[in-house]
C-alpha cells in the first residue's frame, strides 16, 4: 500500500458524516453561545494532547468548523498519523469565536475516537515489528463511522479486512452450521461459496480447529481463519497450508499475546478491539481572546 492510499480519506464523505454529527449536536442552533457570545468576536483555538498518542482525523476535526463557517482558519503544526506527547500544541484554529465554540464539541468527538483507534492499532503493530505480520481491523466499527475508523486504522499502522458484506466472502461457524444442517461439509460449503461468487472475489472460512482447517483446504480456501486458537494451534495450520492459502488468527488477540501469535507463522491477525475497545485519546481544545 502506497503511502498516498494509505493515508486517502474521501472528504465529500467526510463532509456528509460532520454535517450529520453537528445537526444531532444542534451546533447550527447553539443557544448558549448565541446569547453570551457577539457574532464579531474573534477568538483562537490550540489542541492540546493530554496524553501520548497517535494524532488521527485532523481533516475530520476541520470539516467541523468549516461546516460551521467557512471563514475559520484551521492549521496543524503535524500530520496525521504523527505520534504526539503529553502536552503536546498540534494544532490551532482561527475565527469567530462564536462558530468555534459551535464546532467544538463535534471535532473533538471525532479527533479524540480516531486518535484512540489509531493509537490503540499502534500498539499492537508495535509489539509484532519485525515478525512480518500485518495487523487488521474487523467490521466491528461503530455504525456510520467505519470508513473514518478503518482510516485511523491505516494511520496506526495497521490495514484493512473486507468494508462491508458485499465486499469479499467470509464464511463464518453459522454459515458453516447452515451447511450442515443441509448435509454439506466444510469443504462443500466453500465449493459452494465459490460456485455461487464471481471469480475475482477471494473464499475465507473461519475454522476452530486443525481438522476443520483441513477440510476446508481440501475446499479449496484462499484465505483460513483461526478463531481462538492456540498460537501452537494455529503453528500446526500454518504448517498444514504450506503457501497453499493465507492464514488469520483472530480471536482475543491481546496486547500481551499478540507476538506469541505473530511466532506461530500466521500472515494476518485481526483485532475488534482497536476500533470497539479503542480507548478516547484525551485531548482538549483551551480557547485565547484575538
């Protein structure tokens, strides 16, 4: 993945998904602000880490204040993706103080969630330099917000699985428990997912042990995933595949077992917690008078 694709962000995207936030927020209707703040009054904005991160959704953060007005002057002293330090001054914001105040709340959400997601992939890509292993997301993002996440994703070093169900084949254990229950095996399930899907697309399965990892290489799989298994486990599957398909491991993938699993040979491990789990990275938005 070039370095252009990786950091890519569709801002018209971005634009439809700031206006939805700032229209729950009411931000376009701010009646405290509207009160106790003149619409001529200028202000200044700087954000502020409060904690050791990875900076993500600087674009996002800014769409929210020029939704509000686009006369608001938004610059970052870093890009996105930059790790920062506690008490780190990464960016600024210039205007009405008025429309800064409306927006703040909303670019805050929004850096602060990708700032976390971005942060928490770090750290697990960290803990695997080196062994050769790509860490990846899972479609357990929050709902409207999956192609941001899965972007803050990329800025922590990590890659993407599949966007959504039309994009690529997974066949999981209740997809695998309808086949049965009509009398296919593992490996029938993934000939029929084959026959029923065009060529271009990739067959993964989900498997929960080594015979089930046999049976779906006899299907013919391109892509097996190890769900909660063992890292001796799944040493046991890599083996099996011999470059025949791409293994996964997935399944409480931690921070502290991470690189036991990354030893066993896997060429891929996804994670739901870096974008479900993903901790908020505190950062804070201290207004100064023009």
């Amino acid at each position: 993945m070039t370095q252009a694709s990786r950091t890519s962000l569709d801002l018209d995207h971005v634009r439809t998904v700031v206006r939805a936030a700032l229209d729950e927020d009411g931000a376009f209707r701010d009646v405290t602000t509207d009160a106790l703040v003149p619409p001529d009054q200028r202000g200044r904005g700087i954000f502020i880490a409060k904690a050791d991160g990875v900076i993500a959704g600087l674009p996002v953060a800014e769409a929210a204040f020029v939704c509000i007005d686009p006369e608001v002057e938004f610059a970052a002293s870093i890009d996105d993706g930059a790790w920062v330090e506690n008490g780190r001054i990464f960016a600024e914001v210039n205007g009405s103080l008025a429309s800064i105040l409306s927006a703040e709340r909303v670019a805050l959400n929004f850096l602060q969630r990708l700032s976390g997601v971005a942060t928490s992939t770090r750290a697990l890509t960290d803990a695997v330099a080196g062994k050769g292993v790509r860490v990846i997301d899972t479609r357990k993002t929050t709902p409207g917000l999956r192609a941001l996440e899965r972007y803050a994703v990329r800025l922590g070093g990590g890659g993407n699985h599949r966007f959504n169900l039309s994009d690529g084949i997974l066949i999981k254990d209740n997809h695998i428990a309808a086949g049965r229950a009509r009398g296919l095996s593992i490996a029938d399930v993934v000939r029929a997912a084959r026959d029923g899907s065009p060529h271009t697309l990739r067959i993964e399965i989900e498997v929960e042990t080594y015979d089930e990892a046999v049976e779906a290489l006899e299907g013919g799989a391109d892509v097996i995933l190890l769900d909660n298994m063992t890292p001796d486990e799944m040493a046991r599957v890599v083996r099996l595949t011999k470059g025949r398909a791409l293994t996964e491991a997935s399944g409480g993938v931690t921070i502290d077992n991470i690189r036991a699993i990354a030893d066993a040979g896997v060429d891929l491990i996804s994670s739901g917690s870096i974008t479900h789990s993903a901790k908020a990275l505190d950062i804070s938005l201290e207004i100064e008078n023009l």
